[in-house]
C-alpha cells in the first residue's frame, strides 16, 4: 500500500514559519544531508547522477552551499517526501518523520515558497591543464623496450604489482616510485643495457660505424638517436653533453665503444625521461597519441610528425590516430584496456572450490577471458555497435566452454557460436568470465555482481558500508535452508545496510540462475557435510528453486529475469553509453574525470552516439581532445 504524500498544507502556511535566519541551510540543514551520508549517491558518479539533485562540492564555500540550499526550490514536496521515504526513495528512509531533522527540513521547505529559484551560478573559467608526469605503466615498459631494444623477455612482468585506482592501473595519483620499484628499475636497467649488444648491433642501435672507442663524432650521433627514441623528445645540450661525458670515461675503462653505449643504455633507462612522459609539447603529444593507441613508443612517422609542428591541430592529431588503429599494435592496447576495465585480473587470480567447481581450471579461466575479449574485438574492429557486447547473441567458443554451456562444439576452437533462443545469454553479462569473476570460491555473490554493473558499466559510485557494520549473513541452517536471495534479504532488512544495498542486491537476483562459473542452473544445490560433532555424518544436498528476478534501481523499465535481458537494458542505457565514454576517458589520461571535464566528456559522448557507437571513432574523438 503506498504511503499518502505530505499534506498540502505542510507547503503552505508560510505565515506559521519562524523566520530563516541567515546562513540557516548552511548552518543547520545542510550538515543532516552530510550525516545522512546523501552526497554519497547524489553526485556527478553517483547512483543517484540522473536525478536533479546533486550537491556541490566537498569544498564548496558557504555562498555556494547556500545558493545550492535556494535551488532545492526546484524539488517541491519532493524534497521533504523523499528523504522521509514517504515517497518512495532508493535510499530508504533518512530522516524519520517527527524528527528534529525533519522540523529543520519542513522549515526550509516553507521558507522556499518564498523565495525565487535563483539561475546557477556561472561556471568557473576552466583553468588550463597542469603538465601531468605519468609514469610508464608495467605493459607500457616492456612494449617500450621491446620496441626500443628489440628485448622480448617483459621484465616489468618481476616488478612489484601495480594497484588499481579509479578502476584502472595507469591513474596518476598511484605512481609513485616506491624503493623496491626503483631497486626493479635498476636491476633491469643493467641486464637490458648488458644484452642489448649482444650478438652485435642486430637491433641497429648505433647509426654509425666507430673508427675508434673514443670515435666522438659517433658516440654524439649515438646519443642523440637513442636519447630521442628513449625520452621521446631530443635531448637537451645539457643532457647530451652529460651522457657523453659517461659513455667516453667508460668506453676509455674498458677500451670498447659498445661499453660506453651500453653505460649509456643502463643511465637512459632509470631517468625520469625514459620512466615518465610529460604532457605537454608536440614531442608529448606523439607520447600521448602512442601510449593510449598503442601502449608503447612512438614510431618514426609520429617523431618525423611531432619535429615537422605536424601535431599541433586536431586534424593533423586525427590523421595519425587513424593511421595508426590501422597497426597490430591498436589491437594489443584496446585488449590492455578491455581487461583492466572489465577487471580480467579477478578472474586469472581467483580460486574456485573443487568441491562445487570440479571442471574449473586456471586454462578454463583464461579461455572464459579470451571469449569476452575476442566479442568485444569483433565489434571494435569491424567497426560495429560497441553497445552490442551486451547484446550479441552469439560467442567465441572453445570445446570446454561450450560443454560449460552444454552447447554443441564449435568448428574451431573460438570460433563463432549462435547461442540457442532459450539460453538467456546474450553479450558480456551471459559469458561465464563475468559470471565467474563476481563470485565467491564455493558459490555466486548477487553483491559482488550487482557492485560490479553499478561501478563498471554505469560508472556509479557505491558509498562503503558504515564504520562498524556486521557484514556477516546468517549462518546457512540445515532445519531452514535458504538461496542466496533469501539470505541477502537481511541486507534489505537492516537499515544500516538497506540504503546500499538496495541499490546492488537486486541485480544480482536477476543473474542467479548463472552458478560461480557460469553455468545455467535452475535451482541451488545447498550440501549440509559432516559437522564437528559427526565427523562420519553423510552430506545432505537440498535443492532449492531460485526466483531469479532483478531490476536496476534507477533505471526506468528496467526489470529482468536473465543476462540477455540485462544486457539490453543496459545497451539501451545513456548512463551505460555514457560509462563506456568515462572509463576510456580515465585510462586515456590517468585521471578521474572532474566537473570541468565534463563538456570535453560530454562532446565525445554525442560523438560516439552519432557514429553509431563506434568504438574507433570513441577513440579518436578522445584523442583530439587535447588532454
């Protein structure tokens, strides 16, 4: 039964109202919405961004806290039926009704039939970009040196492991050089400089023939080019002469003119100009181009371009991003950011319980990996709709995914399979990679599934439970067996909890007939084993029939019962077309989107529509953005 709205003349008799005094909504009100933790939902990546509501800043001033309190107007009754979730509210009940924070709102409230809705206030002039310094990331580290030394053997693969920031591994704010990394980069440093003549110059790195180790006309054309190639920029006169001085006193030590490469080598790859990339320049804007297309280097046509002033407008900068989607090389850096964006890493390092999972295998792990990379690269490549990898019908099948699937074996290993009509998979959603990396060893997570749709491809920030909350469910009871639904209904039960998880669980109820590894299953199998006081006890396995209906919160229409109808929710989505734009947006520039990048984002985006959802056109627009 609904709950009747707050009478009218709640909103209406302003003659009863004590009088605001100044400052009152920054004073007073405002600190309940903090309290009550709204900004959490209510912001630009929040759950609750397609709202009108969304707060300011965390720094705001008090001028525009207040402006922000005036603008409220705008919600009517709404502003005091939803927090008190007369009106239903996603976000529960947060202030009970006859509550001091309730007199405090019904106050504002009236005070706002009085007032004028003031315009907003005008957007700050967007401040020129500061020069980032982004270090190489570990796959950018070894394609650079494969490309620049011809060494195939990936040591940044024995580097410590980077952390995911902002969902990605590129993210300025965590790369910093901790001791141990500096340690790694100098031990590679000297076993890259030791190989890279061995066998001789098979990777043509002296652009001249010495007469003689102290040949000074061809240790500075040496230093020059590789100082150009390794920095990506030339060298500066101060840097040439300082790496000569080093490679003349040790080719002079050793009598050879390829020691004094090789020391040259070894100090070139632990400078700040090898491990980072400045953005700024036309040398940088080459780097920016070649890292984001192809996750390494630039090559010789992007260095001839960038010392030629070719790369200084957004056409000349699109001519050689189509050029180069045109190389191998585009390929391996779209799969570098399709895995960290759909979050391949959790998938290769998770562990299954043999017991529930017996046909599991770290192989099978990657075969799942393999079929979502190779969809997606079907719709990039051949330029079709990006939003249909949620809703293709059809997978790169190996054998052991399709007896997975109990589908008929493919013709080739990953090659294409129609899925049957009645199999409810369709797209990304229905491949056991994404079903498998958001559950748990013995058994599926609706949490961890519903957390990861809001946070990957709707780009929606889930505030973390409240210091001191029991995470812990009920103890699974052989007298009263329950699904995974029925036990996460405690989560909607407790109001610590229901606000968020609201917002997650019921996602993941519409994909529970997907086990942990993706197979379909039509009720869940529960084992009561031996306990400690029967160690000889039989197992009991009972079965328990799984309802299998969600819904997205926030998203109109938005009601499914399997991954196919999922996925078209969510292709159909302009939160989720919207997401795909942000999170390529992140990895682009190593940074978290701010409001001031939103018209950059936005532009994009109606690019990316236009086009059709094509992927390629997502990644150029992107590119002649500028930073």
């Amino acid at each position: 039964m609904m709950r009747r709205p707050i009478p009218a003349w709640i909103f209406c008799c302003v003659a009863l109202q004590a009088q605001i005094e100044d400052r009152f909504f920054s004073a007073t009100l405002y600190p309940v919405f903090q309290e009550k933790n709204c900004r959490a939902c209510h912001v630009e990546n929040g759950v609750a961004s397609a709202t009108r509501l969304r707060f300011p800043s965390e720094t705001a001033s008090v001028e525009e806290v207040e402006h922000f309190g005036k603008q409220l107007a705008v919600l009517g009754p709404l502003l005091l039926n939803k927090p008190t979730n007369r009106v239903e509210h996603t976000g529960g009940k947060l202030i009970p009704p006859g509550s001091k924070e309730e007199s405090l709102l019904i106050r504002w409230v009236n005070h706002l039939a009085t007032v004028t809705v003031p315009p907003p206030l005008p957007a700050a002039e967007k401040p020129k970009a500061p020069a980032v310094m982004r270090r190489l990331t570990h796959s950018q580290y070894n394609n650079t040196v494969k490309d620049l030394l011809g060494d195939q053997t990936l040591p940044a693969n024995q580097f410590p492991q980077e952390d995911f920031v902002n969902g990605f591994k590129n993210q300025v704010e965590s790369q910093s050089v901790s001791p141990v990394l500096a340690e790694a980069y100098s031990t590679a440093a000297e076993r890259l400089a030791r190989n890279a003549f061995r066998g001789g110059d098979t990777n043509n790195l002296l652009p001249c023939r010495p007469s003689s180790p102290d040949d000074a006309t061809c240790r500075s054309k040496f230093i020059r080019s590789f100082g150009l190639k390794a920095f990506r920029r030339p060298l500066t006169e101060v840097e040439a002469r300082r790496y000569g001085d080093l490679f003349a006193a040790e080719a002079k030590r050793g009598g050879d003119f390829v020691r004094g490469a090789q020391a040259v080598i070894e100090a070139m790859l632990q400078a700040p100009g090898f491990l980072y990339r400045l953005e700024e320049g036309p040398y940088q804007v080459a780097s920016r181009l070649s890292y984001f297309l192809w996750d390494t280097m630039p090559d010789a046509e992007l260095f001839r371009a960038a010392a030629a002033g070719e790369l200084a407008r957004p056409e000349q900068v699109e001519k050689q991003a189509r050029r180069m989607l045109k190389d191998p090389r585009a390929r391996l850096a779209v799969d570098e950011f399709i895995s960290q964006w759909l979050r391949f890493d959790r998938l290769w390092s998770s562990v299954k319980d043999r017991r529930a999972y017996s046909e599991y295998t770290p192989e099978l792990g990657v075969a799942m990996t393999e079929e979502a990379r190779r969809l997606i690269a079907d719709k990039v490549w051949n330029d079709g709709n990006f939003m249909e990898i949620f809703t293709a019908e059809y997978g790169f099948l190996n054998s052991d995914l399709a007896g997975l699937y109990q589908f008929p074996k493919p013709a080739e290993e990953f090659g294409l399979v129609p899925f049957p009509p009645d199999s409810d998979r369709a797209g990304i959603l229905g491949q056991a990679a994404f079903l498998s990396l958001t559950s748990k060893p013995e058994e599926t997570s609706p949490t961890a599934r519903g957390l990861y749709i809001r946070e990957q491809l709707l780009c929606q920030h889930v505030p973390s439970p409240p210091p001191g909350t029991n995470m812990n469910l009920p103890l699974l009871q052989e007298s009263r067996p329950q699904t995974n639904q029925e036990r996460l209904l405690e989560h909607l039960s407790n109001q610590s909890c229901k606000s968020c998880h609201q917002l997650i669980d019921p996602i993941g109820f519409g994909l529970e007939k997907f086990d942990g590894i993706g197979r379909r299953r039509e009720k869940q199998s529960i084992t009561f084993g031996p306990t400690r006081a029967d160690r000889n006890r039989i197992p009991v396995t009972v079965q328990l029939a799984i309802e299998g209906k969600g819904i997205i919160a926030g998203i109109p229409n938005s009601a499914f019962t399997s991954p196919k109808e999922l996925g078209a929710v969510l292709a159909a989505s302009e939160q989720c077309q919207e997401c795909v734009v942000r999170q390529l947006f992140r990895y682009a520039f190593g940074r978290h989107e701010t409001p001031a990048d939103r018209p950059a984002i936005q532009k994009a985006y109606q690019k990316f529509r236009d086009s059709q959802f094509r992927f390629k056109e997502l990644m150029i627009s992107l590119v002649t953005l500028g930073g």
